[in-house]
C-alpha cells in the first residue's frame, strides 16, 4: 500500500482545476460518441508475485492517475457522469500492517468523496452509483470489477479516443513533467560529478548517487535507471548494476527518470572518460551527437512527422559515420544503403506523460486507425504528426553493439567500414542522449536542457 499523501507537489494550484476541466470535456465527448451514460475507473491493486505474498510497488491505472494525481489512491474507484462532479470512491483500510492512505486535502475541492474501509464497500457504493447514472457504463480496470452488472470492461473505441488525445497535455501535465524532469536532472548532475571524481566507481554506486541527487527510491522510479560503463553502454535496457568498478572508466551512460504526481521524465546523458582518456574519437563523436541532437530539435515545428524526424537523424548520422571515417562511403550511400541501422537501432524518440512510452504514438486518428512505422524502423514507437502541447523524447544514438558489427562483418557492406577504428570503439559501448521536449506554436519548450541550465546555474 503506498503512503504518499503529498498533495501535486511544488505546482502552483491553478492549473489542476483547469486540467480536471478539460479532462471533463475530453471524457464527457468520448463518452457521448461511445453512447456511454459514465464511465467507472479502478485505480487498481498491486498483485503478489506467483506464488508469494509480496508485490511490486503500487502503480496506478494511468486513466484514474490523470484525474487523480497521486499514489495514494490504491483500490479506489472514480465515477465520471457528464454534466456532474466526478464521484471518488476512497479505499482507506482499517490497517495496522500498512500506512493507509491519506486523502489528500485539495481533492476535497474536486470531486464528491465517500471514504470506505472495506473493498467490497468501495465496489458496491460505485456500482450502486453507476446504476442511477445510466444503463450503459465503461468500466475502465485492469480486472473485471466484483459484480459488475451492465456496461463494457475496456471498451476499445472509446480507449483509443482517450488514448489519441491524451498527447496534448494541460499546463498542470506539463508542470508536473517540469517538476519531474528537475528531479531527475539533480540526480543526473549527482552521477556525473561522482564519474568525474577521478575515483574508479562501480554502475552500483553511480546508480546510488543518483537516487539519492533525485531525492528518490528505486520504487518510485518511472522505468528501472540504465547505469551503464563502458561496453554495457551498448545494450540498449542494460539492466544490472555491477557492484565491482572496471578496471578502466572509458565512458559512462545514464538513462534515468523520475515522478512527480504520476507523470515521468526519461532522460540520458553519455559521457567519456578524461583519466585515463576515452579514445579521442569518442570524444569528437559524442561532440558530434550533442550537436546533431540539439540541430535536430531546431528543426521542430508543429506539422511534422516524427518519421520525418527519424529518417532526419538517420541522415544526420550517416554524416557523423562518415566524417570521422568509420564508414568509406558517402554520407548519401551510408543513409541510402541503411548502414546507418547497425549503429542506432531503436526508435529517436516516443511521446511521454503518465507512461514512459505514453499510449497512442502509432495512432492516427481518435478514431483508433493505426500509422505502424516502416519495416526498416520496426522499433519507431512515434509516427504522429507533431501538434502543440505534446511532449516528446529526442533521444538518438549510435552504438557499437557486438552481435550488429558481427553481422555487419559478415555481409555485404563489410568493405564499407573502417574496422580498426570501430574496433577501438567497441569498449565505449555507445552514446545516447535523450531529452524532453514540449511542441509549441513556434517550435519547441526542451524541459530537459532547461533543468540542466537551472540546476548547473544553482550549483
Ligand atoms: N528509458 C527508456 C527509453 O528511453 O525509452
Ligand atoms: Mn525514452
Ligand atoms: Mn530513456
């Protein structure tokens, strides 16, 4: 059961009023399209592990969280009604093995609350109120709720609208993305002077570094921090926090996030090592890749396709491989030929908000048509058209991943490669760098590089 009862922290109040507004228009059109009278939405339960009466950390229902931005709300239930004030059914158990939730005192001003001690009570006061709403009622829940009469579990037309706009987001997401991304970039500036330090440090005590500069636990964490030195750099989800430093730092890349009221900031920085040093041509390319990322976001405007984007930095890319001579060929050649794929084989970026890799980036319309990404970028999770209030990840990278230079060794375009310097490479693992960015009418709002900015002026 999660204790949090920090009311949307460290915002100015206004915007909540104005988000909860503007969800009501969003679901009462969704619902009147979908011919639902209301909708009922389940914050939902941790679940043990198999076999074993231990679970992950709550995390919420991402629907319930936009209307209710807090993590103390385990177990309840939202009732949405067009034209009324959206009814909070509050699970707080009479409980002396855990903290109960406490409700957080602005919500009193939001939505008529009952408090109820007992699941069962919670269910059956949400349906007792669901029925004088209407006959028809979405049930928006990960599991089928207890007695559940009439109405639709998850009913997918109606998910896919939501789903589709949740991409514009209100200046309280944004505030809160804001306040997610300051957290995460103290802890970010936490991890690199602790790399800097001239001390040979394990990925265990950099990731530490950085819950602590994130002031956050690991429980907390939108995604599980990728710590990564050297070669592991290249395993794009590296997943282990070695507890032994390497005998030798070349280089260092951190991908990590953090929270505030439900809504995430995912961020990476890469750096190389100084003593002793990286290979100089480390260095020029992780120079190279900061400047191609920051020209890549100049180019936003409303109207674009991500796509677009991508194919760009594929092109960017292709340029940088082949003016520091790892690849022979022309840039033009190198992009065409698709070299470029077995040095940055993931998507630029994806939308970002309640989710890590928000919902909806592969959708066309509300309508729910999908936009799938060509078959030459099957990992691309972003193929929209960029519209104000959006916030995206522009976070492109070139690796030196060992089974892709296998199989680039082995084919066709091996001629094309300069091996020995790409071998120097291989122990550098990689380069990513990733930033959030807000789409504006004029162009774009970076958050991240604007914490960095803040944060470095305050040190
Ligand atoms: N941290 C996961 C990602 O960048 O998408
Ligand atoms: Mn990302
Ligand atoms: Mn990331």
């Amino acid at each position: 059961m999660n204790t949090d009862t920090s009311p949307p922290a460290r915002l100015p109040a206004d915007p909540l009023p104005r988000h909860l507004d503007l969800l009501h228009r969003r679901w009462t059109d969704a619902l009147g399209h979908h011919h639902f009278d209301c909708a009922v939405i389940a914050a939902g339960q941790s679940r043990p592990y198999f076999l074993d009466d231990q679970a992950p950390p709550f995390r919420a229902n991402p629907h319930f969280q936009q209307w209710f931005p807090s993590d103390a709300c385990e177990g309840s239930l939202l009732l949405i009604r067009p034209g009324q004030r959206p009814r909070l059914f509050f699970l707080k158990p009479d409980d002396y093995w855990h903290q109960p939730p406490e409700l957080p005192e602005w919500a009193h001003a939001h939505f008529e609350i009952s408090e109820h001690a007992d699941a069962a009570d919670v269910e059956q006061a949400a349906l007792a109120s669901a029925a004088g709403a209407g006959r028809h009622c979405a049930w928006i829940s990960e599991q089928p709720v207890a007695n559940q009469h009439s109405g639709q579990l998850n009913p997918q037309g109606l998910l896919d609208e939501l789903h589709y706009l949740r991409a514009c987001k209100s200046d309280f997401e944004i505030g809160c993305m804001r306040e997610a991304t300051r957290s995460a970039v103290l802890g970010h500036e936490a991890a690199r002077a602790l790399f800097e330090s001239g001390r040979l440090v394990s990925e265990f005590e950099l990731n530490l570094a950085y819950l602590a500069g994130a002031a956050t636990t690991a429980g907390e964490l939108p995604y599980a921090s990728i710590v990564a030195l050297n070669q592991h750099a290249g395993v794009l989800h590296y997943q282990h926090y070695d507890r032994q430093p390497p005998a030798t730092a070349r280089s260092f890349l951190i991908d990590a996030g953090a929270r505030c009221n439900g809504y995430a900031s995912d961020i990476t920085r890469t750096y190389a090592a100084h003593l002793p040093p990286a290979p100089e041509i480390f260095h020029d390319l992780l120079k190279a890749m900061n400047a191609a990322q920051l020209d890549l976001i100049a180019t936003i405007r409303p109207g674009l396709s991500f796509l677009e984007l991508h194919i760009d930095m594929h092109r960017r890319l292709a340029t940088i491989l082949t003016d520091s001579g790892i690849l022979r060929c022309s840039a033009t050649s190198a992009f065409e030929s698709g070299l470029t794929e077995s040095f940055f084989p993931h998507g630029l970026g994806h939308l970002i908000g309640l989710q890590t890799h928000d919902v909806g980036g592969q959708q066309k319309n509300p309508a729910g048509d999908r936009q799938p990404p060509p078959e030459n970028y099957p990992s691309l999770r972003l193929t929209r058209t960029l519209t104000p209030g959006t916030v995206v990840t522009i976070e492109p990278g070139l690796y030196f991943i060992p089974k892709l230079l296998d199989a680039l060794k082995a084919g066709p375009q091996r001629n094309a490669v300069n091996w020995p310097a790409l071998e120097s490479l291989r122990p550098c693992g990689g380069i990513r760098i990733e930033d959030n960015v807000l789409i504006t009418e004029k162009g774009t709002d970076n958050l991240t590089r604007t914490a960095f900015q803040q944060v470095q002026a305050q040190q």
